[in-house]
C-alpha cells in the first residue's frame, strides 16, 4: 500500500498503519461470514459471538484514527502521501461500518431466532449475495494493500451483481409472505438483514473509489463507468 520514502521511519510507520486496516479487513470479513453461518444453521451462540466482536472492531477504527492523526501532525505529508493518509482513514471507516453491518445481521439472526420462525425460511438464499459481499470486500482489500486501480475498476463494474441479488430476494420474499402471511415479521426481519449484506458490498465499492483516489487524485465517486475507465488508463 506503500512506497518507498527518504525516511525509513516514515515508511515504517505507513506500514505499520496498513498492517492494521489489513486486521481489521480480516477481521469484519470473519464477521459477515460468522453471521451468514449462523443464520443457515440458527445458531445463537455464533450470532453472540459477531455481536460481541463489534467491541473490537470499533477499538480498531479509534486506534487506527489515532495513529493517521499523528503520523499527519508529525510528518506534515503532501500530495500522494496525505491523499494516501486520507483515504486509509476513509477505507477504514467504511470497514468499521461493515462491522456494524455483520452486527446488524447477527441481531437480526437472533430476532428470527427468537421469534420461533421455522428453519424453512429462505435464508439460504441469501447465500449468494453474501458470499458475492465478502467477496467483494476481500478483493477490495487486495487491491488497496497493491494500490490496483484495474481491480479497483472491476470491482466497481460487478456492484450491480449484489443490487440483482438483492432484487431477486426481494421478489421471492415477497412471493413468501404472500403465500403464508404468518411468515410476514420474520420475512421482513430477512429483507432488512438482505438489505444489510447489500451495504457491505456498497462499503466494497467505496474502498475501490479510493484507491483511485489515492493513485490518480481523482474523486470518482460519482462518476461514472466511461468517465472511471478513462482516469484509470
């Protein structure tokens, strides 16, 4: 995520900063998929244990902003540099966000739970959307530790995969409550936990923006594809 500096100290401390987005990035992936499992198998204990990892995950974020606030204070960095310090801070806020998105599931995982809804819900279906949503994430974090502006474009053109998913779900839920509407609160608990997993791979798509930011200086967050894809070349 580096490159190589006139200050060895200054390149230790980048380092040491990246290592630490890089943790964090394992750690809300083994979240989503720890919240994911235990709505497939209902399991509570699993769905505790993501709840109870947010506490972490927020302790990261704080020390990670902490570390980027001194390194700013202390090596007054300029143009690639200070775009490279913003945007790891910008990415890291976006991961603590997937936590709270992994959270989110867990909770909702253990409303369903509790609620006693039947294991014949269609959560399974959501399998492919969080799995296409931890993907995404995991690239994401790939071509921010290579600052890959190429993956970084691809990754922003497969973000309509997790909208159709979504889409697709939405349909057959409704479809669900429509055939039993008993099944009406805990399929709405499925829609709103849908929803969630559709965040993290918007949090996927933002990282991808950034890493252009930090290679071409460019904000494209609004852009769009034809307009990425010429800053890119």
């Amino acid at each position: 995520m580096t490159e190589k500096h006139l200050s060895s100290q200054f390149d230790s401390e980048l380092g040491a900063v990246s290592s630490r987005v890089m943790e964090l990035g394992g750690l809300v992936e083994s979240q989503i998929r720890q919240a994911i499992y235990a709505l497939s198998q209902f399991s509570v204990e699993v769905a505790q244990q993501v709840v109870a990892a947010e506490a972490k995950v927020n302790a990261m974020e704080v020390d990670i902003d902490r570390e980027l606030s001194s390194i700013i204070a202390r090596r007054q960095p300029t143009a690639r540099d200070l775009r490279l310090l913003i945007a790891i801070s910008k990415a890291t806020a976006n991961l603590e966000r997937v936590g709270d998105e992994a959270e989110k599931i867990a909770r909702m995982v253990l409303s369903i739970i509790g609620s006693g809804a039947p294991r014949s819900l269609p959560s399974l279906e959501l399998r492919v959307a969080s799995d296409l949503a931890s993907g995404q994430l995991r690239k994401a974090l790939d071509a921010l530790a290579r600052l890959d502006t190429i993956a970084a474009v691809a990754i922003l053109k497969e973000d309509d995969l997790i909208d159709r998913e979504f889409d697709g779900f939405v349909r057959k839920l409704i479809t669900y409550m429509m055939e039993d509407p008993r099944m009406i609160s805990p399929s709405l608990d499925l829609l709103f936990l849908a929803k969630a997993i559709e965040r993290i791979g918007d949090h996927a798509k933002n990282i991808a923006e950034l890493i252009i930011y930090i290679v071409k200086g460019a904000d494209v967050r609004h852009a769009a594809m034809d307009e990425i894809e010429l800053v890119v070349k």
